[in-house]
C-alpha cells in the first residue's frame, strides 16, 4: 500500500497513526498517554515541518514515522507530569503561595 502525505493529513487517532507506520506499540501506553503522545508528536512534526527543505514526501513521512516513534519513547520512560507538554502543567495557581514566598520580618 503506498503512504502519501495525503493519507497522512487524514488520520485522527493515534492508532491510526500507528497503523499507518506499522510501528507496533502497546495499546495500554497508548491509552493512558493517547494526547501526551499526539502533543510530543505534533510538536515534533511542526520542528519538521519548519526545516523541511526537501523534495520527496517520501522522506517527509520517514522524518514523521520517526517523530512518531520517538514521542511513544518518551512515554515509555516518563510521563506527563515530567514532560509539562500543556500549558495546565506551566501555570502557576492563582491561589497558592509557595514557601520560598514567605518572608519574615
């Protein structure tokens, strides 16, 4: 079956993602990390994307596989609170004073 960057541009899901690059992945992982891995992958693609100078989409889609790859890695090894991929995990809470804020006069 050929891989265009056209079939690309359709998928959804991860699995989908997945399938497409018969990369074999443990669906548990899959589950528990399913939008911490699309993130980390998204953000891999636009870092492509961005410096692609290439003419072969073929390439390209070589480039995403491994992007893909990687950020399934990533969870392997972490999780989301480590990796802060959404900006939730970067905010400060409006109601919280840390103890280093504390000062005694």
């Amino acid at each position: 079956m050929s891989k265009t960057l056209s079939d690309f541009e359709k998928l959804v899901n991860a699995e989908d993602y997945f399938q497409f690059f018969d990369l074999t992945y443990d669906p548990q992982v899959v589950n528990v990390n399913r939008l911490h891995i699309l993130q980390k992958f998204s953000q891999l693609v636009k870092e492509i994307d961005a410096s692609w100078a290439g003419e072969n989409p073929e390439e390209k889609l070589g480039l995403y596989e491994i992007a893909l790859q990687n950020a399934y890695t990533v969870f392997l090894t972490s999780n989301s609170l480590d990796q802060k991929l959404f900006k939730v995990f970067n905010q400060k809470q409006g109601n919280v004073v840390l103890l280093t804020e504390i000062n005694s006069d």
